[in-house]
C-alpha cells in the first residue's frame, strides 16, 4: 500500500480513486474511461476528447526517492511503448483524435529528475511522427494534488452509498396487484 495524507492507495483503489475524479474534471471534454478488465487498457486509463490520454501508476509501498523514481521511469517507459504496439486499437478507439498530452497520474513523484525523462520521452515520440500522435505530442506527470478540486467530491462520495430497498414480492402480492390493476379493462 502507498501512503497519502489523504489515504492508502494501490494499483486498483488509485486508478478507482482516479477515474472518478477524470470524470468530474474532464465531463464537459467528453471523458471516456478504457476498461482494462479484458484485453488490456491499451497504455492508456481514459481520454477526452480534446486529445488528452492519461495512465495511472501506484507505487506498491513509499519507497525511497531512487527507488521511486526509477519505478516511475520504467513504467512511463514501458506504457508510452503501447502507444506502438497498440497503434491500430488505439486509432480505432479514438476515432480520429490526436493525442495531444499523455498524463502519468500517481500519487507522488519525488526527484525532478523524472521530468526531464518526461521531456526526453516526448521528444523522442514527436520524432517518431506516429499518425496517431499530435505534433505537438507531450509527456506529462502528475500528482495526487492535480486532483485538489475533485477529490473532496470523490471523497465524500465515497463515504456514502445509495441503497434502494424494495418490498419483497411474492405470488398473492402480484396476483392482487394484478387484480386490482385490471378490473375496468
């Protein structure tokens, strides 16, 4: 588990906790979450509309700055590589939307350092003129505090559920339901 001041996170309660907040944020921009439940996500959690994709990553445990970081490098790595191996699925899904930013979503990055890896790898994917990336392709990281206005909304949720409780039903109910509802036709 990794440890906010907001809460534990792993792989799956932070990509819940972040889609949730996708959606508030990005509803007027046609946000559209990619399921990954069966066949894979694609390298990408969700888009908008506007050419924005994101990826979500947690840590397994708050590792050290080094550690860190080069968990976070080799995930960014190996994700911005579906853009590739998944060219043909992701053009089909986007249909016809350049990828203009590719959002790296995890709780907290410590060293600076993995934004200059950001800026090597957007520059190294703008060189590659892929169809389906934008000229202007950029790589981006972010925390859990991109989420500032969402979260207190995600979390309150949260906290509460909806729960609809119906009468139990049986026979003589439905027989004199149905009595009483047909005895003018």
């Amino acid at each position: 588990m990794y440890h906010t001041e907001y809460g534990e996170f792993d792989g799956d309660s932070w990509e819940l906790f972040s889609q949730k907040c996708l959606k508030i944020r990005y509803w007027d921009d046609g946000y559209q979450p990619i399921e990954a439940h069966f066949g894979g996500d694609l390298g990408i959690e969700g888009y908008t509309r506007s050419g924005i994709v994101f990826q979500c990553y947690c840590p397994d445990e708050n590792y050290d700055p080094d550690p860190l970081y080069e968990h976070q490098r080799d995930k960014i790595t190996a994700d911005l590589k579906k853009l590739i191996t998944y060219k043909e699925q992701l053009i089909k899904y986007l249909g016809g939307i350049k990828i203009k930013k590719w959002i790296f979503l995890t709780p907290r990055y410590i060293k600076k350092d993995i934004l200059l890896h950001c800026n090597k790898k957007r520059d190294e994917y703008r060189s590659k003129k892929l169809v389906h990336l934008d000229e202007e392709f950029d790589v981006l990281i972010q925390d859990i505090d991109f989420f500032a206005e969402e979260m207190r909304v995600v979390l309150e949720m949260t906290k509460k559920r909806i729960s609809i409780e119906g009468e139990d039903i049986n026979d003589q109910k439905v027989h004199d339901w149905s009595q009483s509802n047909n005895s003018g036709v």
